[in-house]
C-alpha cells in the first residue's frame, strides 16, 4: 500500500509535457492601439473607403463618425471634396442631404451613389461656406432653425461664434460682395418680411436688415443659389420667378429665370454649359461658345432634366435627371438621378477636349421629388 502511494505522489510530481504548454497569446489588435493612433492612421485613408471600414466594428464606425477623425483630417491636409445635394422628397416633411460617394476599386468601371446624411461616409449636414480673406464663415443647414453664424482662421479648425444673425434661420444662402456678408431665406416669408435678408459689415462686426422683396419675390422655400453679376446679387429660386438685389440703390426686382436645362459653372479659368445634348466651353479671346470635343457619345443621351453642372476637384460633374422606367412616361413613378465626371484639357490648337471617366445613375427618387441646392465642401 506504502508503494502504491508512492508512485501515485510520483505520478502527481511530474506533469505530462501538454500540460505544461501554454497557450500562445492572441496577436495584438489594431483596435487595441490608443484612440489618437487610429485616428491618425483613419485620417490618410481615402474617405472612399470609410463605409466599407465602419463595417468592422461598432467602436470602429464611433470613430468614423466623431468630429475628431474631421480634425486629425485637418491636421494632416488629408481632406477631400465632397459633393451634395439637398432634395424635397413627397414623403418627408424636411429636407434631405445626400453625398455623392466614388466606391472605392473600381478601376475597370467607376461607380458612385447618392448616399443619404448622416453616414459613414458623410457624418454631418454640409455647412454654408463662404470665405472672406483669411477668414471662413459657415451656416448651419440643419433644423431647427438658428441664427448662429461661424467663423474661423483657414488655418484653425476649431470654429467660434460670429455675430449672430437678427433671425433664425435654416438653409440659408450667403454671397460675399464688397467685404461683407449678404444672407437670404431660411426664414418663413410671412413672418420674416423685414429681415428676409440681411448683411453683415465684418468690420463693423453688425447686421443691418436688407429692405423687404415684397410679396412677390419673398418666398419660404430654400433658395437655390445667388449669383453675382456686375455688383448685383442674383437670387435663384426654386419657385416661378427670380429677383435681384441691387445694393447701391438698396432696391429689389424680378428677373427673369435661368433657362430651363441650362446650368453653367467655371473650371479652371473657363466657364462652362451643358444642355441637353451638349457642353460647350466660352473662348473670351472669340467671345463665343465653342463645342467642348469628345464628348459625342455621351451626347448622344438626351439630358432632358438636366439639374447641375459643378466643379469637383478641377472637373465637370454633371447632374441630370431621367424617368425610371422610361416606355411607362406617364405612369411612370419614378426617376433616376444621374451624374457623370467629365475631365477636361485644353490643348495648344486652343481647342478644349473632354474625356467621361465615369457615368451612372445615382440615386432613385420619387418622380414629384424637387431638387433644392448642391454644395462641394472639403472635410
């Protein structure tokens, strides 16, 4: 009995060699590392692949969505243009945002998509930009409605209050003439008549409200853009008549409306139009329209509902709506919201030449929805 004790001691003494392993620990994760590290490391990958990349987590898209990713964006001069649009859709009482996203990897054939605000790829509404010498000055285009206007140096990111308008508003337009800041809309036409529209004098640092449209020309809906031309502030709308402001004689009146499928912008130092069959460029030394060449077979699809044309990263992207399913016509529903990048060069015979890099629908919208503005913005 002595024995058999003893060699059940033995036996507990000496551990087979298995047990004596241990388990080989699991490889550090990349979400282990401190916050600041990924977010520098999020802030040199191209937004393009931030959809695919908040997939990975719930901690990971967090960080996707935080305004300090925006930051660390900044701090490394890593941002990108982003285009979006703002829609009035039959089934939403508000405005809806969308941001054009270029998926990524898609080299043979480039693909994008309207892609709805808030997301992974664009967390916030598009802020109202317009830039005063080293300054920078933003509107919130987001409800509810507020009379905060934002500043801050092109080299800071942080903003700060600037002074606040005499009206709330939402999804306002702003134009900068002579140094200072004209506001109009994003105020309810009715009850805002005296301040519809407003200038701020930046060295001054006071709003003085603009004198009132009138019935006519005052309207409660967002405005699509303001123009600029010879000293006067162009003001188009989405309703059935335009009006300009004349700040010398500080008077209002109607102009007529920019013809429709007509939509022009400046790419480099030269003014562009596209219609519905064609892109013409304007030679200042002619003073004429010129045909933009190779471009034949994109004009062979008929833009009948053209909506923007835009400069998006030094390129002409083009904007235009079609029905959904078009042998229905009548019946038919829906429309499909299309976009196409157009890159241009002018050559040494003074000819400018195109060349589509991508073209597709980007979006499918009831066909009573109504296009509001578009905004390119670096974030």
């Amino acid at each position: 009995m002595l024995h058999s004790s003893v060699q059940a001691a033995a036996s507990a003494a000496v551990e087979p060699p298995w047990k004596k392993m241990k388990p080989n620990p699991s490889p550090p994760s990349f979400l282990s590392l401190p916050d600041v590290i990924i977010l520098n490391c999020l802030a040199r990958v191209s937004k393009s692949y931030y959809p695919i990349l908040s997939l990975v987590s719930k901690s990971f898209r967090s960080l996707i969505l935080s305004i300090e990713l925006n930051h660390a964006r900044f701090h490394h001069k890593t941002q990108e243009s982003l285009f979006s649009i703002c829609l009035q859709l039959p089934d939403r009482p508000l405005p809806s945002w969308f941001t054009l996203w270029i998926q990524p990897d898609q080299i043979e054939k480039k693909k994008a998509t309207l892609v709805q605000v808030p997301s992974s790829y664009a967390s916030l509404e598009p802020l109202f930009l317009r830039r005063v010498g080293s300054d920078i000055y933003a509107l919130r285009q987001r409800y509810p409605p507020s009379q905060v206007m934002l500043v801050r140096h092109n080299e800071n990111v942080l903003w700060s209050n600037a002074p606040s308008m005499t009206v709330a508003r939402v999804n306002p337009v702003a134009c900068v003439l002579h140094g200072k800041i004209y506001v109009f809309g994003g105020c309810k036409a009715n009850e805002s008549a005296e301040s519809w529209g407003e200038v701020l004098d930046i060295k001054a640092r006071t709003w003085e409200p603009l004198p009132d449209p009138g019935d006519e020309l005052r309207f409660s809906s967002v405005i699509r853009k303001i123009e600029i031309t010879q000293g006067k502030l162009y003001v188009r709308s989405n309703e059935e008549k335009d009006s300009v402001y004349d700040p010398k004689t500080r008077k209002w009146k109607a102009t007529p409306k920019a013809r429709e499928g007509d939509s022009r912008c400046m790419v480099g130092n030269i003014y562009y139009a596209c219609r519905a069959k064609s892109c013409m460029w304007y030679d200042k030394e002619c003073n004429e329209w010129k045909q933009v060449k190779g471009l034949s077979s994109f004009n062979k699809n008929y833009r009948s509902g053209l909506i923007e044309t835009v400069n998006y990263c030094g390129k002409l992207l083009i904007m235009w709506d079609k029905l959904a399913q078009p042998r229905l016509r009548r019946n038919c529903q829906e429309k499909t919201i299309c976009c196409a990048l157009v890159a241009l060069e002018k050559r040494q015979n003074g000819q400018v030449w195109g060349k589509v890099e991508w073209s597709n629908g980007v979006l499918t919208v009831p066909s009573s929805y109504v296009f509001l503005r578009s905004s390119v913005i670096r974030t």
